[in-house]
C-alpha cells in the first residue's frame, strides 16, 4: 500500500536535519516526496556517481560500503543521501538493499522548488546539517 502524506510527514519529521522544520514546513517536503519500494540486492546509490535523491528508510534495511568493504546497515527510520539534496556531487558510498525495502525518496528538483517557494527552510536544515556534522565529528574524533 503507498504512504499517505501523513506518514512521508510523520517520516521526515524524525530526520534530524528536519527537525526544527513547522508541521507546515515538513508538508510542503511530504507533498512532493515519493514512496519507492524495491527487492533486495537493489543498488540505491553507487559510490563516485553524482546523486539527486535522498532516502528515508520506511521499512526495510539497506547496507553502506566504501570501496567495497561494508561500513555500516541502515535500518528503518534512519536516511541518507543529505548532501545530494544540496549539491548533486559523487556519493561516498555504495547503499544496497539488504531485505526488501520501502523508501519516501525526495529529489533535488523537487527540493529546490520548496526551497524557493519557502527560503526560511534552508537556513533551518543548513542549522539541522551542522548538528550532524558535529556528532559525526564527535562520533569519529
């Protein structure tokens, strides 16, 4: 069955980047955010290639590798390809589903238009990307 608006919302709403976006705010994003499912062994993303779509995982597990070696899974409720909402540069990591997966995709395209349509939501996600960064950096370092 394909996700409401209500539940890509409820999806996005626990994406950290999001969070201090207004239930108004995270609307817009839901409107435009789409449900993909697929079976496993599906390549999401491919290390080195230019990327246009962020995934949030509904249901499902995916895995990360860099270089081929496995970094990490990535299991429902967490999401990836951030940055190619902002910049459409080389991913840095391989992302394939491990088990059949339902994913609320969100392109760059249709990103910038609620971008434009609504400017305060970038200053709020560049805020929410700093956050992540700094755990990263705290996470690693």
């Amino acid at each position: 069955m394909a996700s409401s608006r209500q539940e890509r919302e409820q999806l996005l709403e626990k994406v950290s980047m999001f969070a201090a976006l207004s239930k108004k705010e995270l609307g817009r994003l839901a409107a435009v955010a789409q449900e993909r499912r697929v079976p496993s062994g599906t390549v999401l993303t491919t290390e080195g290639e230019a990327g246009d779509e962020f995934f949030v995982v509904a249901e499902g597990m995916a895995q990360a590798s860099i270089k081929g070696r496995k970094v990490g899974s990535i299991p429902a409720g967490s999401f990836f390809g951030e940055l190619s909402l902002l910049d459409q540069g080389p991913r840095t990591a391989t992302v394939t589903a491990e088990l059949p997966t339902r994913l609320v995709v969100l392109t760059a395209k249709d990103f910038g238009q609620v971008i434009d349509d609504v400017p305060a939501i970038s200053l709020k996600i560049m805020r929410g990307l700093a956050s992540r960064i700094r755990q990263a950096d705290k996470d690693w370092g």
